[in-house]
C-alpha cells in the first residue's frame, strides 16, 4: 500500500450516543477539561449558520487544491460522521461547494471541517448543516489525488485519528480523543454545572471574588488596599 495515497478501514469510533450528549456542552469548557493545550486554530471558523457539530471522525489529507480523496470520504462516510480534511491550510483553491454539501446533507452527515477554503459561501451559510474552513475563494479544485483516508491528520498541532470525537459551536472546533472521550465528558459536565452556580450567584449578587486580590498578592501586586 503506497504511503500517501490509500484509503484504510476505520477501526474504532466514539458512539452516537457519545457524540449526541457532547452536543449540549460548549466547546470551550471541553477544552477546559483538555488542559487548554489542544485546539483546531483560530482560522477555522464556522461557515453554516452556526448549528453545533459532534460526530465520529472520517479524516482525510489531501493535496492542497485537490479535493479527489473528499469525493471519495463522502462516499464511505456513514450518518453522523465529520469528514476532517487536511489539505495544508492552502487557500488558493476551493475544496468544497454546494454540490458537495448537497450530497453531505443527503446522506446525513455530521459536518466537514476543511484545513483549506470552500466556495458557494452564501448558500453554505444559509444551511444547518456544519461546515468549517478556514477562508473562501471561487477558484475551483483539481481532482488527480494523492491522499489518504482514515489515517491519522494534523491540524495547527492538533492531532486527529480516524473515530475520534469531532465538536464544534460558534467559539471553534475541537478533536476529544477516542480513549480520553468519556472522561472528557465527565468532567465537562461537571464544569458546565460549576459554571451555571457561579452564573446564578452572579444574578443573586453573592458571588465570590476574593481570589482575584488572593491571586494579586501572591504574585506580588503593589498598590492593592
């Protein structure tokens, strides 16, 4: 099997019951749980309307301005999946559009993200369906491969395996290890609600601040009272 362009079987994948709950948590407390080391870059930005992504990984990494081997994923993906494309960050050329994006609703995708630039902006924005990417450009893709399917991608230093969990809002995207997922959960679950009694004292006006001058003074801050 020649390095660089295969396609592999996706051996293990984080379930639809999984995916379904991380939905209801923002993406930044995940990341709060993850140590706040793993991110998908700024550049990518939600292109669709804003709806939530959360699915099972389908990773792709292609020759920047080709988009053969994203044919083909779409193809094999199943219901749920997130097609994640590494395509180099290349803006030049668009991957995607909105015949592709039809055929992804079609068969009832969870969303593409796209390391590279889509096309068709306006009608991709009116949709649901998530896509993120990281520019816009009409110049249209070439269709002569290489690439590789269900093997392991980088994207800005974060590292995406085949079954991984993918989550995106409007604050950006994020890879949840297949193995850490559940843990992961847990404990976003648990931020969430700490957040939401530390809204509540907010609004009650009995909110604790006194770690900000405790923080102050053991750094060493002049001047507080």
């Amino acid at each position: 099997m020649p390095s660089g362009f295969r396609i592999a079987t996706r051996s293990r994948q984080v379930s639809a019951d999984l995916a379904e709950r991380f939905r209801a948590l923002p993406v930044a407390n995940v990341s709060d749980n993850m140590s706040r080391i793993t991110a998908g870059g700024p550049r990518l930005r939600p292109m669709h309307n804003g709806d939530v992504m959360s699915g099972p990984a389908l990773t792709v990494k292609t020759r920047p301005g080709d988009n053969l081997m994203i044919h083909k994923a779409i193809l094999l993906a199943q219901p749920g999946d997130v097609i994640v494309v590494d395509a180099g960050g290349d803006l030049t050329n668009a991957l995607i559009g909105d015949l592709m994006l039809a055929q992804m609703v079609y068969r009832k995708l969870g969303g593409i993200v796209i390391n590279g630039a889509i096309r068709d902006s306006a009608t991709i924005r009116e949709q649901d369906f998530p896509v993120f990417a990281a520019g816009v450009t009409h110049r249209g893709p070439y269709k002569d491969g290489p690439g590789e399917i269900n093997l392991p991608i980088a994207i800005d230093g974060m590292v995406i395996e085949a079954g991984d969990l993918i989550i995106g809002d409007p604050d950006g995207l994020l890879c949840v290890p297949f193995d850490v997922a559940e843990q992961v959960y847990a404990a976003s679950v648990a931020k969430q609600a700490a957040e939401h009694r530390q809204v509540a004292n907010i609004k009650a006006g009995t909110h604790d601040a006194a770690w900000v001058d405790a923080a102050l003074r053991r750094l060493g801050c002049e001047g507080l009272d």
